[in-house]
C-alpha cells in the first residue's frame, strides 16, 4: 500500500500538528512489509521524517495562499498535486494541512473544528477555511482525533454515509533524566521557587484563554513567590504581547531541548493548559505521560483525554486558579504530593502512537479495498 503524504504544514511551523505527524509517520512505517510511505517535501531542507522517503515538492506561496482572496494558487498547486500522483500512483493522498488530490482517494485527518465553532469571529471565507471545505469534501474518509471533534464534523459538515474513524493521538513515555544534563541557566535550575508550565504560548485573546493565567496568577508573580515557563520555538518573542507581565524576571520562555522540556514537565508545580476549547489537548496527555499535574478546562475533547486525572477550572474564574496554585504551592512546603506520577503515566498507554498508526493502517486498506471495489462494479456496469 503507497500513501502520499503532502508535508505542507511542516512549511507553517513545527507545532503539535507537525509532531502528530512525526510520530504517526514513525509508527506506520513499521507495521507491514508492503506499507510505503512517501512525504513531499515543500522546500524544508532541514527536514527529516523518520520512516517515510521524502521527495523534493513546491513550496506553495503563502502570502499568495493567505493574504489574497482568490484560490487560485491552491487550484494551481492542486494541479501539481494531481500530476505527481499520476506518476507515482500512490493508493491514498493525505495532506498534513488542506490540501487534496483529485485523482486518488484522499483520507482528511481532521484535528480540530475551532474556526467552525466560531464564525461569528473568524471568517470562515478567508482562502484558508475555504480551503478546508473543500478538503473535507474531496476526501473518502475522515480520522478525528478526538469523539467530540467526530461529534462536530457531522454537526459541521453533510457527510452522512462517508467513513469516520475516531484515533487519539499518542504520547512518547518520558525519558530518564539527569539533572546534571539541564543547564543551570534554563529553567532556573537551581532556584527554589516553584513553576508552573504553560506549553506554548499564542496570542492574547485567543482560545487558548492564557491571559486568564497570568490575570489569576499576577500576584503571586509580582511578589516573587512563582516563576513561569513557557515553552516554544518563538516563546520568547510572543510572549512580548503580554505586556505588563512579559517584563517580570519570574517569567522565562523559549525553546527547550527534549531534555529540557522533559525536566520542565516533571518539576514544574502543574501544567496549566486553561483553553476554552480543542480537537484534542495534546500538552495534556504529555503532562501525562510525565507524570505531572494538568490543570485544564471541562470542555471540548479536554475532558476526553484529562478524565479524572487533570484539575478543572472554570475558563473565566480568576480566584478559582489563583486558590488552587496557592494550595499547591503550600502543599509542596509541606512535602505533600497529591499525584502519582507512576498512576498517571499508566493513563498514558491507551494514547498510543503505534495504537494509532495500526488503527489508521486498517481505515487506509478498507478505503484503497472500497474504491477497488467501486471501480469493479464500474466496469462491470454495475452502476447504470
């Protein structure tokens, strides 16, 4: 089975989609002799993609793509897209970011349906989500990543009768770390005031809802008392949009080694990921997957991944967050721990990226078998 994977977010960022990918691409390769993986490369020279072969693609042009409204280089790069699989003739066409083949069957991985929720703020006729319409249109067949974002596609979209799978992504296990590894100069490694981890930052009012963190929290970072780190490949200039909390020496961003994520995770006071709502929650299940303590939301797919293993707060409840970090903090002076880092790493092994990478290797063969079969009564003028 030959599956084409366009790499075109990996030319947006790095970011969690990027690292579902990573992961899934990783796993899949190894399932099955007859499994080819093939991943276009769109002009990342510096990218490696463990266990799929990488082919040179067209960068497309996002200021064209993003900033005019016209479709007309993505109707441009579509036809590219269309010669290439020509050539290579692959079974299925994947994108890692809206963008379809016309020409073989296409599985969309659907992460989330945010823009949708919320029309009356994003405008939904911008290139960009327009795009996703006809993407999830053009496809064969759907993975959600979560059952509330399955729950959404159908509430969003007409597409009764189309195969959905519902397949959470995974969580690497946690590494043994020595302290000795983490510089002193990251994290304040040697300091004894407690941290909380906020696993990206976006901007202010946002749904990620993490100016709620620093409106609760203000006080205690004021009076010295908690220190924040944030994490993230351009941390350290997105957080200048927090003005005035980005000048307090308590809070360090920027972008850390896996070693030093790891250490993060695992001595921070909780991860705090308060966002009004997501496809999945991915920091949530790798706090997991590290044994630390997620203070979260109850709603979308957060409650589906937290379970009963994550603190919830209320999105708009300052002194609710405030009282809570304060009872940690006591409690950590007093030697308490109120999470089992093996229990909850335990919780982890159902969020499984070869558990993932199986699921969707079947979902690809029943769709290739379906369009086979399609193609069969065709000839056989069975659908006249």
């Amino acid at each position: 089975m030959k599956i084409l994977i366009d790499g075109f977010f990996f030319q947006l960022a790095r970011s969690g989609i990027a690292r579902v990918w990573r992961e899934l691409i990783k796993e899949w390769s190894g399932i099955s002799p007859d499994i080819e993986l093939i991943f276009l490369d769109r002009g990342q020279s510096d990218l490696r993609i463990s266990g799929a072969k990488c082919i040179p693609f067209q960068p497309l042009p996002i200021g064209t793509c993003f900033e005019e409204w016209s479709l007309r280089a993505w109707d441009e790069d579509r036809a590219e897209l269309n010669k290439i699989c020509n050539e290579i003739k692959p079974d299925i066409f994947m994108s890692t970011y809206f963008t379809y083949a016309e020409v073989v069957p296409n599985i969309a991985i659907v992460h989330d349906l945010i823009p949708e929720n919320n029309s009356d703020t994003i405008n939904l006729d911008e290139p960009i989500w327009k795009m996703k319409v006809q993407t999830i249109y053009a496809a064969s067949g759907y993975v959600c990543v979560s059952y509330n974002t399955a729950r959404e596609l159908f509430r969003h979209f007409t597409i009764e009768g189309r195969n959905v799978l519902v397949a959470h992504n995974g969580a690497n296990p946690a590494p043994v770390i020595n302290p000795k590894d983490i510089s002193e100069h990251k994290l304040g490694a040697s300091s004894d005031i407690p941290f909380i981890l906020i696993p990206g930052i976006s901007s202010p009012g946002s749904y990620k809802n993490q100016e709620f963190i620093f409106r609760s929290l203000k006080s205690l970072i004021s009076s010295k008392q908690l220190r924040v780190v944030i994490t993230g490949e351009n941390a350290s200039t997105e957080i200048m949009a927090y003005e005035p909390y980005c000048n307090s020496q308590m809070i360090e961003s920027g972008f850390l080694s896996e070693e030093e994520l790891d250490y993060a995770y695992q001595n921070s006071l909780a991860v705090v990921y308060p966002s009004r709502e997501e496809g999945f929650g991915l920091p949530i299940i790798e706090a997991l997957a590290r044994g630390a303590l997620s203070i979260t939301c109850m709603n979308s797919s957060l409650t589906e991944v937290g379970q009963s293993n994550a603190i919830y707060v209320n999105p708009d409840n300052e002194l609710e967050l405030l009282e809570i970090i304060q009872y940690l903090m006591k409690a950590r002076e007093l030697g308490i721990n109120f999470c089992d880092p093996k229990f909850l790493r335990r919780q982890t092994q159902v969020f499984s990226w070869k558990h993932l990478a199986h699921r969707l290797d079947a979902f690809s063969r029943q769709v290739c078998l379906e369009k086979r079969h399609t193609d069969w009564m065709i000839r056989k003028g069975f659908n006249k």
